[in-house]
C-alpha cells in the first residue's frame, strides 16, 4: 500500500509534506515494503563579539532529507541534502538496495497505523520575529551585553566573548503508512562569559545566558552581562576544602544534569541492552519521596515541545518518576517492540539515523522552599554552581564530578569553592534529596529548581 495521505497545506510545510510523500511512494516502488521519510529545513545566525569587536558572523541555511526502508525484515537508513527531483530517485531506490544487504530482524517495520498521531496541537514553537533578527542586531545585542559584564567590575579584565545566535526550522515526517505532518519552529540565544584574573594567576572564566523560543521573551542584553559578571567576580579566591561528607545543594545550572542522567539509565533502549542499574526495578522507590520528574512535550513554547516524535506518533506526558518511585521508562517503537511493551511517544531522530527514546521537556518537579532558605537550612556543605568532567556509570550507579560552587557555614554562602570531586551512588543520591526549591529554571528542555542531597562525598585537600 502505498501513501494515501495527502497534504493541503501550502507555504514552507506543505512544500516539504509533497517532497516527504512523494520520497515514501519512490521507496515502495522500488521494492521496500515500508519507508519513512524525515526532513529538516533550517536557517541559523551566529554574532560573536569578543573586546567589543566582532570575531564571528555565520549565516546559513541547510535542507536534508533521511530517508528509512523496510525490505523483508532489513532495514537502510540514509539521508541527502539534494533534494531535487530526479536526485531523491536515484537516492531512494540506492536506499532500498542498500537495505537488501543487511541483517533481517522481525522488529524491523513500521509502527501500527492505529498509533499514528492524528492532528498537531499549536504549541506556539515559531517565532516570525526570529528571522527579523539579522548580523547587524545581532552583533549589536552582543555588544551590549559583553560591555555590562565589562563594566560590572575593574576586576573584569577579559572576556571569551559574547554570542547571540539564533535559529529557525521546520521538521516533516511521512511514512508509507499514510502518517505525514510536520511543524515550524524557532529558538534564539545570547551568551556571554567575562573573564577575571585571580591573585593566584588563574583565570576564573564565569558565563550566563538567556533562550527562548520568542525574541520578547528573552532577558535584555545588559541584565545577561551583568549577571555573568557578578557570578564571575564571585568565583575570585576560590580554594579547596578538606574532604569530608556534606550535604550538597545544587542550583539549577548544575542540578540539570541529574534528571539527564536518570534518563541515560531509565529508556528502553537501555532496559533491553541491560545497561542499567535501574532493570527490575519499575514500580519501586528509586529516590527521595520528594522527587517527581516528567517528560511533557506538550507544553506551549517550552524549549523541547513536539506534536509528533520521530516514529510518528503522537507526544504525550509521561511520568519517569512520581514521588520517589520509578513509573515509566520512555521507548521509542522499536525498544517498546524489544521489551514486549507500547511505545511512549519518545522516539527522536536525526536525519540520517534510526529512532531511539529521547526526552522532551524533562522536568524535576519545583517544590515549596525558597533557595535561600535550603541554604539556611544548611549548616554545612557545598552550593554547587557548576559541575566539570563526566563520571557516571549506569551500570552500577557510580557518579563522580568536578565541582565549583560556594562554602556554607551556619546556613550562608561564605567563599568560592573550585577544584573538589563530588561522588555518590547515584541511587543514594536520588535517595538523599531533602530539600526542593521553589525556582524552576524553564530556560532550557531539561529543567529543575534549587535542590539538597543530605550527604555525598566531597574530596579535596
């Protein structure tokens, strides 16, 4: 059966959905038995300016088309910036020939057309004032903002720059099932990172950004200078502390990586690989009863939101872990078809490769408690701003990072704190929260308030 579906559409998408619906047909008349077809549109700019001058204008524009076959249990997934009529041809039916060629395996088909999504929310992802922002905007915003971080403080001596850059897409998807959608979005980004010289000679480099889906949105160039100032001119006569276990309070910039990395070990495709500590374990205490974390795609505007996921299949909200307890593992089609389960609509994508579970908006619960007052709660311990190097074994649940952060003596921050390790079993950590801010931090798709771990290890001096 070849696709049915056809779109209506005019403009950008309706333009792509023909091209997409059309690749899906070739491949079955070149002797596939199922195809997909993704394609991506996009223009991005990137500004740097660096000491006031510009170091870096980039304009650019790209289309690609990944195209994936099905042929007697065999897969082939390839993909070609040439999207000419009688190139996708040619690319195609090479794509179906490719796919004789390797391994059978029974999983290897199309997800069944009663899943398919039917329709796409609006979740206001595209912002027609993005393209509006050209070189010269864009460098002005960047100067702007790296001349607040220069003037915060004499102490400011350098920077790495300031980078405004921004980003605008579209995505369609198709199949030979008869499924083809697709959705506008944009996303833009200002970055600045000041530098300061400490007594010891050391460079303290300090950064703080804004992003958003919507320009209006953004913080003013000047409050992002000024903030990436102040958390560098903070970091000045950092030094060790003696090792010890403390309680641990990460800020949101740091504590982000906690929720990704449950993700890393709680996905199908892991499940069914046996690569994670948490295989058995569904339905039991895996941390803190104070932690609830979710993966909702489907809130408006938010950074990782999507009508549709890359197997074709309607997003939903899925909750990884509902008070403490571990309560669904995100799959795409073919690790759900692995484990003997559903899919949970989670499957992303790059053009040219297969699904695999991803996030959306993975989000850590906030809860009642100001920062402030955890960290008057705490009458010892690490406040951690930022964390360095990758230790993590998902396998056993070993986590070891470098951190920077700040001192607390008697429930207030006291000096800057740089080069110490962190380390905990990353199942006692999760265990371990006590505390849960108030501050969710909404700027990027994974996000997380202000939160404590009662103890882990800290080795310094």
């Amino acid at each position: 059966m070849t696709t049915k579906r056809r779109t209506t559409r005019g403009g950008l998408i309706g333009e792509l959905e023909g091209i997409a619906v059309r690749a899906a047909e070739l491949a079955r008349r070149a002797g596939a038995d199922a195809a997909e077809v993704l394609i991506r549109d996009g223009a991005e700019l990137t500004a740097k300016v660096r000491m006031g001058e510009p170091e870096l204008v980039h304009e650019a524009g790209s289309r690609a088309l990944g195209l994936r076959v099905f042929k007697d249990g065999r897969r082939a997934s390839t993909y070609t910036s040439d999207l000419r009529p009688d190139a996708i041809a040619g690319f195609v039916a090479d794509t179906v020939v490719l796919a004789e060629l390797s391994e059978p395996d029974e999983l290897n088909e199309l997800p069944d057309k009663r899943d398919f999504a039917r329709g796409s929310p609006d979740l206001q992802l595209y912002d027609p004032a993005t393209s509006a922002i050209d070189a010269a905007e864009a460098l002005s915003r960047a100067k702007i903002a790296e001349k607040a971080a220069l003037d915060y403080d004499e102490r400011v001596t350098n920077s790495e720059g300031a980078t405004w850059s921004r980003t605008t897409g579209a995505v369609v998807f198709a199949n030979s099932g008869g499924f083809v959608g697709g959705y506008r979005g944009s996303y833009s980004a200002l970055y600045v990172e000041p530098v300061c010289d400490d007594t010891d000679g050391k460079k303290r480099n300090g950064y703080w950004w804004t992003a958003d889906r919507f320009v209006k949105n953004l913080q003013d160039p000047e409050q992002v200078g000024t903030i990436a100032a102040e958390r560098t001119v903070a970091q000045l006569g950092a030094r060790k502390v003696e090792t010890c276990e403390c309680p641990i309070v990460f800020d949101p910039e740091a504590g982000r990586a906690v929720p990704g990395m449950l993700f890393s070990v709680a996905n199908g495709s892991a499940f069914y690989r046996k690569s994670s500590y948490l295989l058995e374990r569904e339905g039991t205490l895996v941390a803190s009863k104070l932690v609830h974390i979710v993966d909702d795609p489907l809130i408006p505007g938010a950074p990782g939101s999507r009508p549709f996921d890359g197997d074709g299949l309607a997003t939903r909200r899925n909750v990884l872990v509902n008070n403490g307890v571990l309560d669904t593992v995100l799959c795409d089609v073919y690790s759900a078809r692995k484990l003997g389960r559903s899919s949970t609509g989670s499957a992303g994508r790059g053009v040219g490769g297969d699904p695999s579970p991803t996030t959306s908006n993975l989000i850590m619960r906030p809860g009642k408690t100001s920062p402030a007052q955890i960290i008057k709660d705490t009458a010892k311990g690490l406040y951690v701003t930022s964390m360095m190097g990758f230790g993590f074994s998902p396998i056993t649940g070993d986590f070891s990072r470098g951190a920077f952060g700040f001192w607390i003596e008697n429930g207030e921050l006291t000096f800057p704190v740089s080069e110490v390790t962190i380390s905990a079993n990353f199942d006692d950590l999760l265990k371990r929260i006590d505390r849960v801010g108030n501050d969710l931090d909404k700027r990027a798709s994974t996000q997380v308030p202000t939160f404590r771990v009662s103890h882990m290890t800290l080795a310094g001096l």
